[in-house]
C-alpha cells in the first residue's frame, strides 16, 4: 500500500457507529485522527411477524439475494434459527465480496456475486440474473432503498418478495459539530459509503453556508456518489473497490499534504 501518511489530520467517518472498527484502524495506522460522524444508525425489525413469516417459507425460493452486510447481520441470524440445515435447493447471492464473506460466517459456502461492479447491476449482469423467468427471488434489504433490482427481476419474469430485517435512521440535525472539529483539527478528507449516507450529507450541507469544506476531499466506495457530491460542488474520488482498503488506498492517492 502507498506509505503516504495522514500526518493526524482528521478523516471524517459517516458509517454506524457499530461498522467503524476497521475503516478507523486503518485511519490510525497512517497517522490520521479518526472522526466519528455517523449519516445513518441501523436499527433491527428482524423479529417482527412479517419478517419472520418469509423466513420460514425461505425453502419456497430459488435465490435469496443479500444487498449489504447489514441484512446478513440483521437476516440470517433469523435464518439460522429457523433452518438448522439451509434449504439445499436455495441459492444464495450477494451484491459483492463484503457481503459473501458475512455470509460465509453464517456457513453459507456457495454465494453468487458480481464479476465486476458489485451494485445491484452488476449482479443483474451475472449469467445466472438473466435466467430468472419463473423462479422466486426473496431480497434481504433493509426498509426502503433502490428499486432497480427488484424491477428488473420482475421485468425478467421473476416473482420478488423483499425481506425487510433493517431500518435506517439519521441522528444528525446538521452539521455543526462536524464544523466545531474542523475549527479544531483540520479535516482532510470525509469518507461515505451508502448512497443513503450520501444523499443524507448533502441535505445536510445545504442547510447551512459549507465553505469550512471547500478543500476536503469526500471518498466515496462508488461512482454513483461522485456525481451526486460533485454537483454540490465537493472534490470527490470513488475507490476502485467498495472494501475499507480500497478506500483508504484512494485517500493516500489524492491527498494533498
């Protein structure tokens, strides 16, 4: 990895305070300064009747697809307790390799993903998505979010059922403590990785004068953010992969020192 370093300027982390062990490690140990600022919290709804009514009919579906680490964390808890075995004639897919490897923690050894752009269309790319007609598809999702890969299953002739085990909640009003830190410790770079957290921040900063982060950078873990962030005029780079070490990798790339 490039050996670059932060120098302890402040690298603003917006994930769930439950999902920042790792991103923060990495920030220390190139020298930055660590700064919490959560977009979203994640809040279980895994046990409500729904839920667990499609749970227990998961034997029923071809393919159960997982969309984050957050439904595998929040969803196949309740799988397991309901299967000790996994259906042998259900598939499992995931939008990419954070995904797949949460699921293998649940013994969930066989996992479809992405070649290449691990979103919901490169999933819908994969041989296996085209070839869908007929089949029953469950999707691990947390409530709302993008419908582009329930559509076009369906469009394919799929039959979709969604399998809601999270919610998103957004603790921040504005951003005045972000503004308190930058008047304390100067801010190099502001790292996002949902598109939820993304259109969140940018609600956010249009509530007030944002000039305090005319020259930080915002790295995002996809392209679909950059454009987003860039008509609100933020400098932005989209790692090459969506993992904590591809995005780290970007920062130490176009940090200016």
């Amino acid at each position: 990895m490039n050996k670059k370093e932060l120098h302890q300027t402040g690298i603003v982390i917006t994930r769930p305070s439950h999902q920042t062990a790792e991103i923060k490690a990495l920030v220390n140990e190139h020298q930055g300064h660590p700064i919490e600022f959560p977009l979203l919290e994640i809040k279980s709804k895994s046990y409500n009747e729904t839920f667990q009514n499609i749970v227990l009919k998961l034997d029923d579906y071809d393919w159960a697809i997982f969309i984050s680490s957050n439904a595998v964390q929040f969803g196949m808890p309740v799988v397991k307790q309901a299967f000790h075995t996994l259906p042998k004639l259900t598939q499992f897919a995931a939008i990419g390799p954070s995904t797949q490897k949460a699921l293998k923690l649940f013994d969930v050894n066989h996992v479809l993903i992405p070649d290449e752009n691990f979103d919901s269309e490169g999933l819908l790319a994969t041989k296996e998505m085209n070839d869908i007609k007929n089949k029953k598809i469950v999707i691990f999702r947390g409530e709302g979010g993008r419908e582009t890969l329930a559509e076009i299953l369906r469009a394919r002739g799929a039959e979709v059922t969604y399998a809601e085990c999270y919610t998103r909640t957004f603790p921040q009003t504005n951003l005045d403590l972000l503004k308190a830190f930058s008047e304390k410790i100067h801010i190099s770079a502001v790292l996002i990785t949902s598109s939820e957290a993304c259109k969140e921040f940018v609600r956010l900063s249009r509530l007030k004068d944002m000039n305090f982060l005319k020259d930080v950078l915002f790295i995002v873990n996809h392209p679909r953010m950059v454009n987003v962030l860039e008509r609100e005029s933020f400098m932005t780079f989209a790692s090459d992969e969506p993992s904590d070490q591809s995005m780290m990798k970007k920062l130490l790339e176009t940090i200016d020192h």
